[in-house]
C-alpha cells in the first residue's frame, strides 16, 4: 500500500521561507516522478513542481521559479520542497504526489498522478 506523508508547512509572514517534506512507504522516489500542487480557495488545484526519478529533472510553475526548490533524499524515500521569500498569494494547501514510475517532468506532469498526500497548510501574512 502506497502512502505520502507530509509534514512542514504551518504560518509565516511574507519574505519569510518554510520547508516541507513528503515521506513516501510503498515506491521509491529513485523511479517515481514526483511532484508538489497546491490549492487555494476558489482556484483549481496547480502544479508547483516535478523532479524525476533520477533527480536531474525538474520543472517549476512560474510564481515559483527562483523561490521554491524541489529535491529528493533516496535514502530517506524522501521529496521536499523548500520554499523561500514566501508571498501571501503563495498561501495554500500544498499536497505531493507520486506522478508515476519512469516519467518526465514534460509539460505533461501536471495532468496526473498516481498517488497523493494527505496536504498541508501554508498561509502567508502580509
């Protein structure tokens, strides 16, 4: 049984910088693409970022780009986002997922995935 636990997350004023973390029992992210989405009340679900299996990889939204950084730690079976000068748009509930095994972080990733986190709360204050 597949299962992404996230932690991290919680409340930080605008500048500030947060990590997550996403621990995945079931796969391993040395083959799976992974990738982070948020949502936000009253907007559709975004993707914010893919790394591929092999770590060299990796795509980010936008809003993001100079801000966020994706890794993985395959020892720890382990995806984190690292997030720094953290805006209040960028509040959200922040959710990884496994996208699948072998795939690329193409345009295509924000389309599916196989398997989700639970999501955590990030809220950004002016």
């Amino acid at each position: 049984q597949v299962q992404l636990v996230e932690s991290g997350g919680g409340s930080v004023q605008a500048g500030g910088s947060l990590r997550h973390s996403c621990t995945a029992s079931g796969l391993t992210v040395s083959i799976y693409a992974m990738g982070w989405f948020r949502q936000s009340t009253g907007r559709e679900r975004e993707g914010v970022s893919c790394i591929d299996g092999r770590g060299s990889s990796t795509d980010y939204a936008d809003a993001v780009k100079g801000r966020f950084t994706v890794s993985s730690d395959k020892s720890k079976n382990t995806l984190y986002l690292q997030m720094n000068v953290l805006k209040p748009e960028d509040t959200a509930t922040y959710y990884c997922a496994a996208l699948g095994p072998y795939r690329s972080c193409s345009g295509s990733w924000r389309l599916r995935a196989d398997y989700w986190g639970q999501g955590t709360q990030v809220t950004v204050s002016s």
